[in-house]
C-alpha cells in the first residue's frame, strides 16, 4: 500500500511539472504561464476548503492581496531579503485567515458566506485607506524581485517563471498531502455531516480554523508571486473580483481536485485572454460556461477526468 501510495504521488508530481512545462508552450510566454501558475495555487488552495471543508470563502483575495503588499512591503524595506519575504508572505497570509476565520467559522451555510463577503469588503477599503502602506488606488510599484540565480543562464523572466513552477508544484504536492492525510479525512467528516463529525469527537471549529488558515497562508503565497511577477501589488489584487476570479477556476476545475484547479486556472486564463479580444462584454460568455459546468458537469474539469479515467480502467461489460 506505500509503495502504491509513493507511485501515485510521484506520477501526481509528474503530472504537475508536465503542467508547468507545458504552459510557455501553450500560453506563447513565460509571462503569461505564470499567471496561470499562480492562480493554480489560489485555485487549488481554495479548493480545500470549498471542497473539502465544505467551506464557500470570498476571503480568497483578501488572503491573495495581503500576499502582494506583504512581498512589495518586505523587499522594498529590504531588498536583501530574498524569499524569505515569501515566507513572511506566507505567515501574513495565515494571520489574516485566523482572524477572519475565528469570526467566521462559527457561523455555517449563507452566515459564514456573508461574513467572509464583508471581510473581503473590509480588507478592500483597509488598503485603500493606508496609502501610506498600500500606495493606495495607485497600488505599490517597482517591487524588486529576489535574484533566482538563475538570471545569468535564462534571463530574467525565464528565471522568474522556474521559481513560479517550483512553488507551484511544492504547494500543490502540500496540499495533495494535507487532503489525503488524517486530517483530511477529517475535513471530510466535517464537510459531509458536522454534527455527526462532531458527535465522533472531533473538534469541528479548530478543523476548519486550520483549514483556513492554510488555504490563507497558500493563497498569500500565491499573491506574493503575482506581485513579483507584475512588479506591482495594485489594489485590484485585494477587491472581491479576485475572490470570484480564484472561486469561478476552483469550480471549473473541479472542487475536490486539486489538479483540476490549473485546468480551472488555464480555462479562464485562457477566456479572458481570447474573448477580450473581440467582445468587452466578454465576462458574460465565462458566466454561461460557469452555469452550464454547475448544471451539467458539477466535478469540473478534473471530475471529468477522473470519470474517463475510471471508465478507461473498468471492465468492457461494466461500459453498458
């Protein structure tokens, strides 16, 4: 059974440095294939909770934009800081989500929904009104990235988008841990009946308090390598589109898949880039496809997969 558990994560791992691999190729820059990195990250960190805990947040971009001014904070005071500031990104990002997530968790279903809406609000306006930190509407500009090494042999961009894809593929292997581990399990619990989970024992509030916080502190990452990518932490990267940007590539990927999250994240990375060209109205055609994945494929692209696969390996008779 380990030894069939170590196959699968290695083919997992695979499978993700295919993904990013692939995506200069099928993008046409490493500029643009790291966007689609970095929103996988955020995708698949909201995944544990939507799909896992059980959890709708629209915190996602909070814990996303408090990435991004953490990193441009940090290297701009201390450019010598190299990715360490990812790190302090990181506990940013999970500081942020235990104070949220101590508000919100006590409330279940619509209550938590709204509660983490008006967190997301808060946050908002919190930046825009400490410009003297934030850089305000305008946003924190000239944000130095830390060197790779890698400068001298690829070049800058190139080097930028290698430490995207390592990130990408060590958060997502974590999280592919976290759900399959017996906490996981217990997310599960609590996800498909929490009285009952909570009549087994288990400590309902600090799971998803955990879960929170983890997915903040990911998603935290994941703005702090957008940032670096942009040279710029704007304000846009903490409003409540973001949130809906991160929630719309966890559903289309499929909310219990974490893989499916980069399929999510290219999908409408890919939308916007194509149907902006020829309609500025182009948000309307991702809200159809939105409505017909929840009606007609409510897995997503990686339950999809996962049915193919399945149907792939059974027996020919079991086809009928």
């Amino acid at each position: 059974m380990l030894e069939k558990i170590k196959h699968s994560s290695g083919l997992f791992c695979l499978a993700l440095a295919f993904f990013a691999l692939a995506m200069p190729v099928v993008m046409g820059s490493t500029a643009t294939a790291g966007v689609v990195l970095v929103f996988a990250i955020a995708a698949a960190a909201c995944n544990l909770l939507l799909g896992y805990a059980g959890l709708l947040s629209f915190a996602q971009g909070s814990f996303f934009g408090v990435g991004s001014y953490a990193v441009g904070i940090v290297l701009k005071a201390a450019p010598g800081a190299g990715m360490a500031a990812l790190l302090v990104c990181v506990m940013a990002g999970m500081v942020v989500a235990l104070a949220i997530g101590m508000l919100s968790i006590r409330q279940r279903g619509i209550y938590f929904v709204m509660i983490t809406l008006a967190m997301a609000q808060l946050a908002y306006f919190a930046a825009l009104s400490f410009p003297q930190l934030t850089g305000g509407e305008n946003g924190l500009l000239d944000i130095p990235r830390p060197a790779t090494g890698l400068e001298g042999i690829v070049g800058e961009g190139a080097g930028q988008y290698v430490l995207i894809a390592a990130v990408f593929v060590l958060a997502t292997a974590f999280l592919r841990l976290v759900v399959r581990s017996p906490f996981g399990r217990a997310l599960d619990a609590v996800r498909e009946n929490e009285v009952r989970a909570q009549t087994a024992g288990y400590d309902v509030q600090k799971l998803k308090l955990l879960a929170f916080c983890l997915s903040g502190g990911i998603t935290a990452l994941a703005g702090a390598l957008y940032a670096l990518q942009l040279r710029s932490a704007p304000l846009s990267n903490i409003d409540l589109m973001t949130s809906e940007t991160i929630l719309i590539m966890a559903i289309l990927g499929g909310r219990r898949s974490l893989l499916g999250a980069a399929f999510g994240a290219l999908a409408m990375t890919l939308m916007a880039e194509q149907l902006s060209q020829w309609w500025p109205r182009w948000q309307m055609i991702v809200g159809f496809v939105l409505i017909a994945v929840v009606l007609f494929a409510p897995r997503g692209l990686g339950g999809a997969w996962a049915h193919w696969r399945d149907r792939r390996s059974a027996p020919a008779g079991d086809h009928a």
